[in-house]
C-alpha cells in the first residue's frame, strides 16, 4: 500500500506543475460564500447558489475568483440594471480522458465517469450543458437547463422577501449538505444525492443575518426527468446553517419512501472553513430505513448506512489550485466487507479567460473483508486517471 500513496502523491504533484488542472469548476463552490462572508445570492441569479453568475459574480470570475482592490458592487449592479437583458445563456463543456491503470480483460469493459474498472482507455462528454435564464420580472425568473438531451434544472424563482425569502417551483437539486458539482463524492452516490440528480416540488428558502435556510417539499424519486410520482409518496428535505467569520458550517435532513415503501431517512451536517488561499471542507451522512409501524431513531442500531469525506484545497496563484480529498462510504452495516474508501487528489488550470485543464487520480482502497457474492457494490483497489478538459460562458 506504501508503494501505491508514493506513486498517487508523485503523480499529483507532476501533474499539479507540469499540467496545471484540477478536480472542481468554475460553478458554485461552498468556500467563496465563506472567504468572502457573503451569502450565495450576492454572486449568482439563483437565491440558493450555483448555475450562472449575476454582473457581480462574472466579475468574481474574471478576476480569477477574487474582488478588485477598487470593486464597487452597488455601482455594477446599478450599471447591470440600466442594460440588463430579459434572456441570459451559459455553456458548460466537460471532455475526460480516462486512463485505467488496472484493467479488467474479460468483457472488455469501457470505461466511464463512475466505473471503477475498465479494459479500455476512452475519450467521454462528461458535460455539455446549455442554461437559459429568463427574467421575466423584478420578482420572477424561469431556469432551464439541459446536459446532452436530458432535462436537469426547469423552475421557476419567486423573491417573495428578498433576501429572506425565495419559493422555488419545478424540477431542481435538492437542498441537502454542501452543494458539490463533483457527482462521484462516495457518499453522494450512496445516498442518490449527486450533483447530476434533481426532483419535482416545491422549494422555499433565504437567509436572516448570518443564518441561512431552506426546505422542500418532492416526489421522492431524485431523478431528473422523472416527473411521475413513481412512488406515490412525498419526500420532506430541510438544511439551516450558519456562518461565523471563516467558517460556515450546518445540518441536513431527508425523509421518504424507498420502493419497498417504507420510509428512508438521511441525516447530515457539514463544515467549510476558509483561510486565506487554504479551504477545509467535510461532510458526514447517516441514514437508515423504517416500517410504517417503527419509530424514526437515530440510535447506533437504528442506523444502517454511514458514510464521510472530508478534503482540503490550496490556491497556489489565482489561475492554479491543487486538492485532495478522503471519502468512505459503508452503505450496509450489517454486510462485513462492503466499505467503499476512495482518496481523490487534483488539480486545476485555468489557462484562459473561460477555459480550464482539470486532472483527476482516483486511489481506491481494495477492502480485504470483500463478499464476492456483492462484488458490485464495493471498488476492488483499481485507480484511475482522468484528464478533463471545461469550457465555459
């Protein structure tokens, strides 16, 4: 294993110097809200974060993620509002080259995004998504987003108070722990939480002070284009945090229907803590499923899946940041030897204006406790390297 963690950190380090990429994007990133002690909204159009920037968050980017000495943020939006347009689009394009270094000969399987074993390196479109935001009033704005033919974000956002209070109608992400665009988190896959997944309901949210909120009423089903309620349930999802200086940290809570129809519950609480040019994150998830008859608990017994990651980035100059991050996924306590441990390290380049190289190694832990008989569920210690190439507007 020592001989593995030399060449993962030796292959980090080269490519952090020689190519210049990393692991995150130019979207939404939990540690900007807290370095610069502002609340998401003062940067995006949408209240809750993410998805395109207004005038004050494109000249965040352009700045290399940083404010100028002289930003006026009253006067660009005065100037925004003199010229703003009804329509505004943005493009994400994400290639990958995947390398496997443990290959699997029988079948030969191609690799993707989330495979943990290949027998062929391939070239894949990990992202081709076009973002249509329209204000259609002071108070409403319609979204609408689509990744290579399938639907993700289609809501509409009312700033009932503004700043204190959004409603959001349609399909969206839904508001559970440190909004991530990395879908390949452990943890998130366990849970069906990624950054690609979405549901139908309605959203409402904001912020008070340094407190922020938000809650949501689903169908439960969190894929997106899935707009039937395939269950025929309701699922309930609340987060509330708050910020105090550097650090931002706060809980999450979901509760619904699994399709043995019985109610699923996942339980969370995160951490961001910015200093300086270092970002500290961590998330650590729970869940577990109970009878109609049976009393939601959250004793040690009553918990049937566990699962964490905790990383840290470093902005070596405005253009380059080099990552790491450590996450573990046990989704059935009861079943000796299904654990899931994965270390993630990158880096990313941004070598123009809107134009980045990411780099990705995947070191997955083989787990000697591994059950043959659910060989599916659980990585067998094979890595991987994947360079990206994100393009932007």
């Amino acid at each position: 294993m020592s001989y593995r963690f030399q060449f993962a950190f030796l292959v980090f380090w080269l490519c952090g110097l020689l190519t210049f990429s990393f692991v995150y994007d130019s979207g939404a990133r939990p540690e900007f809200a807290a370095m610069e002690d502002k609340e998401c909204v003062f940067c995006h159009l949408d209240p809750a974060g993410g998805g395109p920037r207004n005038a004050i968050g494109q000249v965040y980017e352009d700045n290399y993620f940083e404010f100028p000495e002289d930003f006026d943020p009253e006067a660009i939006m005065a100037e925004a509002e003199e010229v703003r347009q009804r329509l505004t689009m943005a493009v994400n394009i994400r290639t990958a080259y995947i390398k496997t270094l443990h290959v699997n000969l029988d079948g030969r399987e191609r690799a993707t995004c989330t495979s943990c074993h290949s027998a062929v390196d391939s070239f894949l479109l990990m992202q081709g998504e076009l973002t249509v935001n329209a204000q259609a009033s002071d108070k409403l704005r319609l979204t609408l987003s689509n990744n290579m033919g399938a639907p993700l974000n289609m809501f509409a956002t009312v700033d009932a108070i503004p700043t204190h209070l959004y409603v959001k109608v349609g399909q969206f992400r839904l508001p559970f722990g440190l909004k991530q665009r990395d879908h390949n988190i452990l943890v998130r896959q366990g849970y069906n939480l990624g950054s690609h997944k979405r549901d139908v309901g309605v959203e409402v949210g904001g912020t008070y002070g340094k407190v922020f909120y938000n809650a949501a009423v689903v169908n439960g089903n969190r894929t997106a284009g899935q707009a039937a309620d395939n269950n025929q349930h309701k699922g309930w999802v609340a987060t509330a945090g708050g910020t105090l200086g550097p650090v931002r940290g706060g809980v999450s809570f979901l509760l619904d229907r699994d399709r043995q129809l019985d109610r699923e519950m996942i339980a969370g609480a995160f951490l961001t803590a910015a200093l300086k040019n270092l970002t500290l994150e961590g998330e650590f998830n729970f869940g577990g499923s109970f009878g109609d008859d049976e009393s939601i608990g959250f004793s040690d017994d009553d918990i049937a899946s566990k699962g964490y990651y905790a990383g840290a980035k470093y902005r070596v100059m405005p253009e380059l940041m080099l990552s790491g991050r450590y996450g573990l996924f046990d989704g059935d306590r009861t079943l000796k030897g299904d654990g899931r441990q994965r270390i993630t390290l990158g880096a990313q380049y941004i070598f123009m204006q809107n134009g980045s190289l990411e780099l990705f190694y995947w070191l997955n832990f083989a787990n000697d406790d591994r059950n043959r008989e659910n060989a599916d569920r659980q990585l067998e210690g094979t890595d991987q390297l994947i360079l990206m190439s994100h393009f932007w507007f």
